[in-house]
C-alpha cells in the first residue's frame, strides 16, 4: 500500500547519504537556515487599517485549505527505475534543493513561534511551519522512493545557520514565498499544455501547493504595510539589494540546470523571465521600488552574471594556479556586474491601498 504520509520524516539514517551532504552544503547558490532577533519580531503590530486583512488571513490559515492535498496515491507507485540517468540526476538535485529550502522555513517559522509571545504573530509563523513541514516531507517521501531521501534530523544539527536581522528576514523569504509561487504554477501550467512531457506525479500537485506559497507572501506583505519602517528610506536601497540577489540567484541556478529544463520542455529564458517578471510584478503589492525587468539591458546583464558562473565552474573543474586567478577575475566581473543592475533606476509605484492579492496566475 502507497505512503499517504504528509508529516516531516526526520528519523536519523546511518550513515550519512550524499544527498543529505549535498544538502548541508552552504555554497552561495544552495538554500541556507537563518537565525534572527526574535524580540524584533515579537515587537510587531497590526496597524487598524490592516486588520481586516491580517484577520482574513489568519482564518484561511486556520481553515487549512490544503490539509488533505499532500497525499500521496497510486501513481507514486509508478516503476521508475527506467527513467534516463541524466533525468534522474537533474531531478534528484531538484528535489533536493526544494527540500532544503522548504524545510529551512519549517525550522525558522517553528523557531519564531516558540521564542516570541505575541498571539497573533505566533499563531501565523506556527500555520506557516506546518505548511513548509508538509510541503518538505511530500518532498522528502520522493526522493525516499529514489533511495536518496535527505536526513532532515541529521541536516538540523549539522547545517550552519545564518544570522538574519529581522527586516531582512521578511525581505528574503517575502520574496522566497512569491518566487516559489511564480515557479510552482508556471511548472504547472507548462505540464497542463504538454502532459506528455509529465515525468513524475510530484508536479500534479504544484498548483495547490503553490498556494500555500502565495498565501505565506500575503501574511508578510500585511506584515510590512503595518510597520512601514521597513519600506522606508535606506530600506529601498536593500529592498532593492533582496530582489536582484533573489533574481539573480534563480537565473543562475536554473541556468546551471538547462537540461533538467529540457526534460520539462521548457525554454530555461523565457522560464526564467515570465518568472522575475511575475514575481517582480506581485512584489509591487508591498515594496514602493521594484525591477525594470521590461528593459533588455537588465537581462543582459543577467546573461553576463549567469556566463561568468558558468566561466567560473569551468576554470574550478580544470584547477591549478591560472584557474585559480581566472576564477578571482570571474568573481570580481559578478560582482562588478550585480552593481551596475543595482545602480539601474528602480520602477516606483504608490503602494496600493488594498495589500492583498489573488493568485490569478
């Protein structure tokens, strides 16, 4: 009989895999868990203008929309042992990379609601870590049917975490919930146009999921229009810094992973754009400067960011002293380029009255 387990499985595995390895790894790209000042946090307030939709939100959170969608069924029981090598590899290190990231959400969110005492704040990052634990086990139960599942009770303990002050925190993983909602649909949508292309039942259930992931970035958006502080004066200027590192970090990354974005069918460009366009649009809801993502100097830029990457894992894999200062040079040009897209003018735009939004998408 199929698992239709949707708890986190964290039981310890000996030894170590190599996919837990991969995931405790804090390379640039990879997904981290962070620490913060959680007095800050406990400090928040619902301003009376915002009540209602902070009061709307927190009754969808307890209605629980999506507490029968992560069960797994017959079609998880699929043989697939004849999917090709490559295919499997990509997905594996896809799955991995969304693990990962789920789960270190389901550990922050799980954190902040143990340290602070606010009743409302703790009842809303209490929601969102069963959402993230939910999400991370569906995930993890996968790679388990691959024999590669990650440790997550290991991966607690052994992965270092990163201190975060709290309005970054909200930038971060504001921007972390609406990307992935922007990435889970967009997968989605492309599997209903060519099913044929379908690979795995894991992606059957990404239109749902993905609005666990919308509805996390509402929470914060109400979150921030409430203590406006954190959208004012020189918090434009590292609005801005989170967005582009967010873009950033997903062009090259999915750009590192083109062929698993050929298995899908997927154009990984036009993935990429319609997906910082997206989300950069939905962002306007809360942030008072966003991303001329219209003009094509900015996706220039984001080519040259994503060439020198490449330029630089290649020079690793060769070694040796030249490589080493070829890969320096490489690093210098990255960061010499994020500067130029920071420097970029900003799209400004009143923040609208009404801060929630519908996942049209």
């Amino acid at each position: 009989m199929y698992s239709t387990e949707t708890s986190v499985p964290v039981r310890a595995m000996k030894p170590v895999n190599e996919t837990t390895k991969a995931a405790q790894q804090d390379a640039i790209l990879n997904p981290r868990f962070y620490t913060t000042n959680f007095a800050e946090i406990d400090a928040l307030r619902i301003t009376p203008e915002n009540r209602q939709m902070w009061d709307d939100i927190l009754a969808e959170f307890r209605r629980d929309p999506n507490k029968d969608h992560f069960k797994r069924n017959a079609e998880f029981d699929a043989d697939f042992s004849t999917m090709d090598p490559a295919l499997r590899e990509q997905f594996v290190e896809f799955l991995t990379s969304s693990v990962t990231a789920e789960f270190s959400g389901c550990i922050l969110y799980a954190e902040i609601k143990k340290r602070i005492k606010n009743p409302e704040v703790r009842e809303l990052f209490g929601f969102m870590s069963r959402d993230e634990g939910r999400h991370a086990g569906f995930i993890n139960h996968t790679l388990n049917d691959f024999n590669v599942a990650v440790d997550l009770s290991f991966l607690t303990k052994a992965k270092k975490y990163t201190y975060f002050q709290p309005k970054f925190i909200y930038y971060a993983t504001y921007l972390s919930e609406k990307i992935g909602y922007a990435r889970y649909v967009t997968i989605y949508r492309n599997f209903e146009k060519q099913p044929d292309r379908r690979f795995h039942p894991i992606f059957k259930w990404f239109e749902n999921w993905c609005l666990d992931e919308f509805r996390h970035g509402e929470a914060f958006a109400v979150l921030m229009r409430s203590n406006p502080e954190f959208l004012e004066g020189v918090n434009k200027l590292w609005i801005r810094f989170f967005l582009l590192a967010v873009f950033c970090t997903m062009y090259v990354r999915d750009h590192a992973r083109k062929p698993f974005f050929d298995f899908m069918g997927m154009n990984v460009d036009e993935y990429d754009r319609q997906v910082i366009k997206l989300t950069n649009h939905i962002s306007r809801q809360v942030f008072p400067d966003t991303i001329d993502t219209e003009s094509e100097a900015f996706w220039e830029l984001m080519d040259t960011m994503w060439r020198n990457t490449d330029a630089m894992r290649k020079a690793e894999a060769k070694g040796g002293f030249l490589a080493k200062v070829t890969v320096t040079g490489l690093k210098v040009a990255n960061g010499l380029t994020f500067v130029r897209l920071f420097l970029r003018r900003p799209h400004r735009q009143p923040l609208p009255a009404d801060v929630r939004m519908q996942p049209v998408w």
